[in-house]
C-alpha cells in the first residue's frame, strides 16, 4: 500500500515519518509488523507528534471541522494539545461543547429510534394492512 494510506491506518503525520518509510511501499504483513511491535520511531511519533489532524481532534475533543474554524491547520505535538487543554481558548472551549451537544443528540435519536422500534414490535409490527 501507499505509505499515505500506511499512515493513516498507524495514525501519524506521513511527513514525520522515517525517508524510507515515505518513499517505500509497505505491504500488509509489514503494516501488521508496525502495529504489533512498532520500532522505537513509531512509538515517539504516537507519544510526541506531531500528530495529523484527526489525532488532533480526537485528543482535543473537537471535530475536524472545529480546528478549520479555529484555524488550526499545522499537526501539532502532544506539548502543544496538552498545554492548549491545561488552558482551553475560547474556540476549544465552545467547539468542545458544540462537540458534546452533537453526541448527546446521536444519543437522544438512537434512543428515540430503539423506542419506536420496540412500539412497532409491541403493536404487531403496524402499517402491514392489506391494501383495498
């Protein structure tokens, strides 16, 4: 696979990574090599970054789309994450409860779903009348 692709699936910065592993192609079993038993220069890139923005947003607790409207457009390292949430700004404040909003609806409508679903079993299933 492209090492782009190799990246992602390891969840670093493919520009941070070893020269040899941006220009080779890694093959499954390598990949399943690097996740079991990852080299000491896969560990640091995990534990430092700087980390691609998905890792970002994860640790932040944000959205990809909230480090867009916040203007964070470069990886950032774990020093970096970590002091931003010893003293949150005011944009990851408000994207970290726009964050939260978000999930506790998915919440509400999967639960609303579930009940309307156990209505519909309760009730014979509903609506399957022989048409006139």
């Amino acid at each position: 696979m492209k090492p782009e692709t190799a990246a992602k699936k390891l969840g670093i910065l493919l520009e941070a990574a070893p020269e040899e592993f941006r220009t080779g192609v890694v093959t499954r079993d390598e990949l399943s090599a690097l996740q079991a038993d990852p080299p000491e220069w896969l560990q640091v890139l995990r534990r430092e970054g700087p980390h691609p923005r998905t890792v970002v947003a994860a640790k932040l607790g944000v959205s990809n789309s909230g480090l867009s409207r916040a203007g964070i457009d470069e990886a950032l390292t774990t020093a970096e994450i970590k002091a931003l949430l010893a003293a949150p700004p005011a944009w990851l404040v408000q994207e970290r409860a726009t964050q939260a909003a978000v999930r506790a609806e998915k919440v509400r409508v999967t639960e609303r779903d579930k009940e309307r679903a156990a209505r519909g079993r309760e009730s014979g299933g509903g609506g399957g009348g022989a048409g006139v």
